[in-house]
C-alpha cells in the first residue's frame, strides 16, 4: 500500500489507491462484458420459442418510436456523463453535481420508459412465465434496467458525499468509477438495442 | 485525453454525434431500407460495434495512459468482447440441432441443415 | 410450513448429523464463552482484513469441507461395495453423490486453493497486503456463508439431490420440488460473489502491487499461476452467476429457460454449466501447476526449467479452457461436425499440458532431489496424474465418448486428474508452507505415512474404476448387484478406506506438530528457499515487509541469501499504511446469506428484508471514509529486532 502520490494528472488517478479502484473496475467491466454475454446468448438460443405468447416482431414494430426515445435518452445520458467527468478533470464540483444531475434525470425517464413498456408487453400476455423466448427477453432487458436503477442509487449517494468532502482524490475516483459504468451501461444497452429490438423486427 | 483544459469537450461532443447518427443509420436500416435481411443484421451489428468503440475510447478514456492501468483496461474489453463473441457464437452453433418444437419459427438457426445431417445418420 | 418439513426426518444418519451439528455447536460456544475468547474471535479472526488470517480461515474451512466430502465417498463407497446391505437408500444415495461433488469442487478445492494464494501471493511479490483487503475478507465471508448454506441443506429442508452439474429438467421445479435444488442454486450463488471478488483483487494486487524492480517474467511461478487463474475466474464466473440465476427464476418465479414447457431447452442449461464448468476445472488445476513447480524447484534446488515455457503454456491453456465445454455432453447429439470441432480443442490442450510436463522432468534431471514430504506429493502427482491426463484424451474423442461417457471410466478418469493434481497440490502446498504460517514444520514422518496411506489408496480406489467403467458400471448407480463388478468395487472400498486413513494422519499430524514440532527460528524453513515469502522473518510480521526488497530476476531470494541482505533495512524504514480491521464484511454478507436462505424457502417477503439489509450496509460502506492507519518506524523496528533476535 505504498502511497505512492502524483504531483500532477487527474485526481483519481493520483494515489496508488486511486489507480488500483479504476483498474480493479475495469476488470470488474471484463466480467459484465461475459455476464450479459451470456445473458445474450441464452436469448439468441431461445429467440423464436415463443409457444403461445405473441411474436415479438410485432410488439417491437408498433414500439418502435419509444425504443428510440429510450436509446437517445441513454445515449444523451452517456454523454452528459463523460461531460460530467470532464468539468470534475476542471475542478469544477459544481459542473459536475449539474452535469450528473442531468445524467441521472434522463436515467430516470429511461427507466420510466422502460417499465411502461413491460407493462405493454405483459397486457399483451408476453410475460416472463408465458415462453422461453418471453423470460429471456425479459431478463435480459431486465438485468440492464436494474444495473440503471443501481447506477442511479450509487450516484445519488456520491452527489451526497461530494456535498459532504468536495472534490478529493477519493471523491473523484468515486465518480470516475460511476461514469465508466454509466457508460458501460450505454455499451450494453447498444447492443440490446441492435440485437433485441432491431434483429427482433427484421426476424 | 488531451481535453482535460479545454473549454469545450470536442471529443465527447464528436463521440455523441456520431452514436446519434450510428443509431438513425441503424433504425433506418431496420425500417426504411430494402437490403436483404442478413445485410441488415450485419450492418447494424457492424454499426453497434463502432458505437461500442465511440464509447470506450471517447467517453471511457480506455487508453488513458495517467491511469497507469497500462495496456489492461483495453486488455480485459478485448478478451471480454471476444469471449462474448465465443458465448454467443459457440452457443448458437452447439445449440443448432433445435430439438424439433413443432412448429419451426424463424429463431431456429441451422434447422435445416441439421435436419439433413440427422437423416445422414438415419442412412 | 410444518416444523417436519423444515427439518428433514426419518433417516437414522441424519438424526445422527443432527445431533452432532448440536453437539459440536454447542461445545464451540461452551469452550468460547468458558475461555472468554469471543472478543478474542470478534477481534482477530471475524474482523481481519489481513490476508494471511483470511488465507488461514480459508484453508480451515477447506479441510473441514474435505472432511464433510470425503465422509459422503465412503458413505457411496460402502453402499457400492455392500449393496445388499442397505445401507443408503436411493434418495440418500443421490443426495450424497451431489453433495460430494459440490462441496469437493466448490467448497474444498477452491477455497484450499484461494486460502494459499491469500498468503502466499502477496509474501510473493513484495506486497503488504491485497489490493483491497476490504473487498478480500467480503470474499471469504461470501464463500464461508455460501458453504455453510449449503451444508446446513442436510438437516433442513433435504440436500439437492440432481448430481453437482444440477441438469434440468431434472434439477427444475417440475421435477424437483422443495428447496433441495435451491440450495445448491443459492449456496454456489452466493460463494460465486466472493471467488469473483477474489479473481479481480488478486489480479490488481499482482498487476501493480509487485516489488519495485519485478516485470511480471521475475514473478514466481505460483504467483504467474495465480495470475492465469484470476483471468480465468473473471471471465467464467459470470457465466456461473448467470446460469444459476436463470435457473433460480425457473423454479422460483416461473420463467421457462430450462423447462418442458413454454419451449423451454433443458440441454441449454448443460451448455452454459459447462461453457463455465471447463474453465473452472482448470481453476482448480493451474494454480496446483504452481504449487508443484514451486516444490519441484525447491527441493530439486534448481531454478526451474524452462520458466518462460511453462507460463506460455499456462496462457495458452486459460485460452483454450473456453473452447472444450461441448466435450462434457458429446452425447447430446449436437451432430458430427460440432463434436468434431470440440474433440480437437480438446485433444490440443493435451499439448501446453505435456509440455509442462517435461518441465518438471527437466527441472528433476541431474539435480540432487531432497525427499520430504511436499516433494513426494509433487513426484507422485507427475505420473499420477499423466494417468489421468491421458484417459482425458481418449475421452476426448466423441467417437469414443459415446462409450465412456458417464461409465466408471469417467469417474475414474475425473479423480485421477482432480485428486492427483488438485488434492496433492493442496497436501504439498499446505505442508511446503506450513512453516510461514504457523512457525513450524508439520512432523516429516507422520507426513510420510499420510502421504503412504493416501497414495496407495488412492490408486487402489480410483485404479479399478477404469476397468469397472469399461465393464460397463455406469456413474450414480446406487445397486450394483452384478457379480462380475463386485470384486473390484469391494477393492476399491478399501482403497477408499486407504484414503479416508491417510486424510485422518494428515490432520493427526497438524495437533501432534502443533504440540511437538520444533519452532521455527529463520524464515527460510527449508533452507532452500527461492523467492520472496522465505525472506520474512517467521511468523511473517503483520505488514509483511518492513523495506520491500528491490527485485529484477528470477528467484531473487537466491542472492539475496548470497549477500546477506533482509527485508530489513534501518535506513530506509518508513511508516507503513495499513487498512484497519472491520466487522462490516461479516455483517454485509450475513444479509446476503439471510435473505439467501429466505428465498430457499420462497419467503420472498423475507428475501427481500434482507437484500435491503445487504443495499443498506453497502450504502454505509460506501459513506465510510476510514482509510486505515500507518504504522510508526519505531514498532516496525522493535518487531523485527525482537523477530530477527538482534
């Protein structure tokens, strides 16, 4: 646990603690990429085995407009993210506590959305329990909401300790962390996206 | 990245562009176009790649070399997404016998050919 | 829900077990509560961040799980050689074949494995400590709760009963009512959390916590295999969280993954098991590999042969342990050409395997060998375990497989290579640094009758299973009321018996040597130690390191011996940071375990109580800015003056 402090550079990246929670992060990253992986696979596996519940090309052709909705909401959320981290590389608490703010506000409505469109689907008796193609469906989108959902609670909790400390070399290896995860959530959520929805209304 | 001073973030502002386009180009593909439908899932896989990409490397400072991460950011992405190209691709090729469900939807990748392959062994 | 179904009844063993659970409980709490050491528990040990302690807990836990999984062996054993006797029924006897196998793969080699590279790794390399000492102690506790959920399955609700790969639709709700399949789905959920939370600890801890100077080819050979094994563990235990997860949802909340129903696929269960199941046999072997290159060179007294050899084949056999998993279900039918493809992945890992083997033979040749006790678990493990090696190729031929596959032949083939790499690697581990953790050497001739007793066992248990698998004998058969299979199942009995022996003067030798060995006086206990963690003093101080050495090749204790220089340098002592000790580890992951058990009975209600427990005691960690301490110059002086006896 040498401390090994740097004069210069990024805050977070400035004590060995700091670098070692970033690099311990990114291979927790490595981990989800093979988490929803086979979470994806399971669903490729499945697609098509929708026994009595309705085929999902047409509930995805008819939701098509709020899919897109949803994804520039999080696609906008990723960017205002990485603008957040850019104003905590400038000092500035107060950038960063708006930007995240933002970021969080536009996860919410994601959120929103996608729970109404659960809902949709399940009015329209494609439940988790109705088929092998519903239940990977849903645990695949639902995996991701409740990464979202835990994103959001990690967050508040930062905007609260960043309130309490200011910006330190803790501080802001806290909410690097939490925007390489917002961002991986965008990662994931391309790739729902594609692979669910838009491979779902051409098959 | 070098934009850590600047006013303006250039790279997140380019990055978030970009995946805008990438994602209309991808929509319209599935809703206006009139390519063949494997063309289609390839391109749009292809373009959910290169948003990947955008985000790794414009938002996630995957290459940042202060973090003296080294190269294992980029490793532990790379091994990651090729193992998820092994899960994925391995599993549906494994998986590709489909125990006969009746009625054969579109899902059943390689149905047919193993259907030949299952009357070769009946042979 | 009735008390009598809470509790399982109506089976004389279990009663027994019941009793015994009570006994032992009781008298644990009685002794600790008589001494007055519970602050003394609560302190030192439920509290530790230190990774020694926690490698310590781990390999205890182990060795108590080996007790538990070999005791269910000899139970199946008596059952094979004596079926007219009765002895277990056909419920009880699947119940035991899955417990065995779980606790073995799960709950004994893993954590044996994890508990050495806790205290060695860091001594290894030049650390103080992990990268995240909190995030190590999490690991253990979700590894300890995790077994104990599982194990406590015996005496409360029944044990799973669908065999340690849990197949559905066997293992699914339809077929497997009652909370038996959720433990096992649970138990290896919640101790998943902590191996991965392991595998990304150790990876930092290696990748930027290692002496100045050292490049990752100075590292020591069990630290490189330490270093495969977390890549493997990061990138195959998702695919294990996943696969359990899908299947709890199938049994608890109705989804139809692995179902009949709803066009369900059964076998895609099989597939994501093993897609994580390959890799995790080599989980457990890699680090073996270590062990047994360390020892080998050790008392060989050479550097080991072909260093840069060995960690290329290690990389290339992480690499390839994701492309076999078909090999375990050839007969499932997945066609020609899928089964073609998996047989010669498989076949080609034979090869990096072979070249390591001829590593260690280099290492031998022309070298004055040194015949203690790790040493001869390391020789005996070489052809030992090419037996097991090899039957692994001739299984690893679909044509073939379609014969062998779930006969005695597999099972003999699967322990070959589990108990001769894994189990000895342990035993040659436990004994080679048994010194660095406890001041003093197990006793070298109880040592070689354990080894005597387990080795002969060993091969005259597992010996004859090949031919009883060629015979025809058949895996989880409970009655074997065939006259020509008799003879060599009552032989192997015995050779099970053989081990149980052997097991049983091993941890004799663990009380008589606490009691009668010699203390240890340098840190270099066998006096031809190679690399790092024998250049401490004995016990290894708590900050391991006073001045971490400057390192810039191979076995670098080597020359420090020739110069005499220590990890103890006056001038250049500095205060050295610490992270303090804490009780939130233990809390955090008995909310986990407890809404773990809530949802085993489908209390859901309950389950959901204690997922907001665990939510909330992580909200208080994440608001817990207690950084640790640092340890002044003058302490560090005292402790090494008075452990180096200046």
């Amino acid at each position: 646990m040498a401390a090994e402090e740097l004069k210069s550079g990024p805050l977070e990246y400035r004590s060995q603690e700091g670098r070692m929670g970033i690099l311990g992060f990114w291979i927790f990253l490595g981990a989800e990429v093979v988490l929803f992986a086979t979470l994806f696979a399971t669903y490729a596996v499945l697609f098509g085995r929708t026994a009595d519940a309705p085929a999902p090309s047409e509930l995805f052709q008819s939701g098509v407009g709020m899919t897109l909705v949803m994804t520039f909401l999080l696609l906008t959320s990723s960017f205002t993210c990485g603008i957040a981290v850019h104003e905590m590389r400038k000092g500035n608490a107060k950038g960063l506590a708006t930007w995240l703010i933002i970021t969080l506000v536009l996860g919410l409505g994601f959120l929103g959305l996608e729970i109404y469109e659960f809902n949709h689907y399940v009015h329209e008796g494609a439940t988790l329990p109705s088929s092998a193609y519903w239940s990977a469906f849903f645990v695949l989108a639902g995996t991701h909401g409740l990464h979202v959902t835990l994103g959001i609670g990690w967050a508040i909790c930062l905007l609260i300790q960043l309130k309490q400390r200011g910006l330190t070399n803790v501080t802001s290896r806290k909410f690097f962390v939490v925007s390489l995860y917002w961002h991986f959530l965008d990662v994931i959520w391309i790739f729902i996206f594609t692979g669910i929805y838009l491979t779902g209304m051409v098959l | 990245m070098a934009d850590t001073n600047k006013k303006v973030p250039t790279q997140h502002v380019i990055g978030f562009l970009l995946s805008l386009v990438m994602t209309l180009i991808a929509a319209w593909a599935v809703i206006g176009s009139a390519l063949p439908t494997m063309w289609i899932i390839i391109s749009i896989f292809v373009l959910a790649f290169l948003q990947a990409g955008v985000q790794l490397f414009m938002f996630m400072h995957i290459t940042e070399k202060s973090s003296g991460g080294g190269h294992v950011p980029w490793n532990m992405m790379f091994h990651g997404f090729a193992l998820a190209a092994i899960v994925v691709a391995g599993s549906l090729f494994t998986m590709s016998f489909g125990f006969d469900h009746g009625d054969m939807h579109g899902g059943d990748h390689g149905g047919n050919e193993q259907h030949e392959e299952h009357s070769n062994h009946g042979e | 829900m009735a008390l009598d179904e809470f509790f399982v009844t109506g089976e004389p063993l279990i009663y027994a077990g019941m009793v015994s659970i009570a006994l032992v409980s009781a008298a644990i709490i009685f002794l600790l509560t008589y001494f007055k050491r519970w602050g003394w528990l609560w302190r030192e040990w439920l509290t530790t961040v230190d990774h020694k302690k926690i490698g310590i807990m781990y390999i205890l836990s182990a060795l108590v799980m080996l007790f538990r999984g070999g005791a269910d062996a000899l139970m199946m054993r008596m059952q094979l050689a004596f079926p007219s006797l009765e002895f277990l029924n056909a419920q009880h006897y699947n119940e035991i074949f899955t417990t065995h196998g779980t606790v073995m793969i799960i709950f004994m080699a893993m954590p044996f494995l994890i508990g050495l590279m806790n205290i060695i790794v860091p001594l290894q390399i030049g650390a103080r400590d992990f990268a995240f000492p909190f995030v190590n102690a999490l690991s253990f506790w979700s590894f300890f709760l995790g077994a104990m959920l599982f194990n406590i399955s015996f005496v409360i609700g029944g044990s799973p009963d669908a065999g340690w790969t849990s197949y559905t639709p066997l293992a699914g709700a339809a077929m497997s009512p009652g909370p038996g399949q959720n433990f096992y789905l649970m138990g290896l959920q919640l101790s998943g959390i902590g191996t991965l939370a392991t595998g990304i600890n150790l990876m930092v801890t290696i990748l930027k916590m290692r002496a100045p100077g050292m490049k990752l080819f100075h590292m020591p050979i069990f630290t490189w295999s330490t270093l495969v094994t977390c890549f493997i563990i990061v990138f195959a235990f998702p695919i294990l969280t996943v696969a359990l997860a899908l299947l709890t949802i199938d049994r608890i909340f109705g989804s139809q993954f692995f179902t009949l129903t709803g066009e369900g696929l059964p076998m895609m269960w099989a597939n994501l098991f093993w897609m994580w199941g390959h890799p995790e046999v080599y989980i457990v072997i890699l680090p073996a590999f270590g062990i047994f290159s360390e020892v080998i060179a050790t008392f060989a007294k050479k550097r080991l042969f072909g260093y840069s050899a060995m960690v290329w084949s290690m990389i290339i056999i992480a690499l390839l342990s994701f492309i076999v998993w078909v090999h375990h279900f050839f007969t499932m039918g997945a066609g020609a050409f899928v089964n073609s493809v998996f047989s010669v992945s498989t076949m080609l890992i034979a090869v990096p395997t072979g070249v390591k083997i001829f590593n260690w033979l280099g290492t031998l040749y022309k070298s004055k060998i040194e015949f203690t006790v790790p040493m001869l678990w390391s020789l005996a493990f070489i052809p030992s375990f090419i037996l097991g090696g090899v039957t692994g190729v001739m299984l690893g031929m679909a044509a073939a497989d379609y014969q062998f596959h779930n006969s005695y032949f597999l099972v003999a083939h699967f322990h070959y290579v589990l108990i001769a790499g894994t189990v000895f690697a342990c035993f040659a581990g436990l004994v080679y640094w048994y010194p660095k953790m406890f001041g003093h050497k197990m006793n070298e001739r109880i040592g070689k009758w354990a080894f005597w007793l387990f080795l002969i066992g060993f091969h005259v248990c597992f010996f004859p299973q090949y031919f009883l698998g060629l015979d025809g004998m058949p895996r989880r058969l409970f009655v074997t009321n065939i006259a020509e299979w008799l003879p060599l199942n009552v032989i192997s009995t015995v050779g099970a018996f053989g081990m149980g022996a052997g097991f049983a003067v091993f941890v004799f030798n663990i009380y008589y040597s606490y009691r009668y060995s010699e203390r240890e006086k340098t840190g270099d206990a066998w006096g031809h130690g190679r690399t790092l963690e024998w250049s401490t003093t004995t016990p290894v101080p708590f900050y391991n390191f006073a001045t971490v050495p400057y390192v810039d090749e191979i076995d670098p204790y080597v020359r420090m011996k020739e110069e005499g220089k220590t990890t103890f340098d006056e001038k250049k002592l500095k205060p050295i940071h610490m992270p303090s000790y804490t009780g939130q580890p233990i809390i955090m992951m008995g909310f986990l375990a407890f809404a773990s058990f809530a949802l085993i009975f489908e209390w859901i209600p309950l389950a959901i109580v204690g997922l907001l427990l665990a939510v909330g005691s992580m909200i208080y960690r994440s608001f817990d800015y207690d950084d640790g301490y640092y340890v002044p110059v003058d302490e560090i002086k005292r402790t090494e003056r008075k452990a180096r006896g200046l």
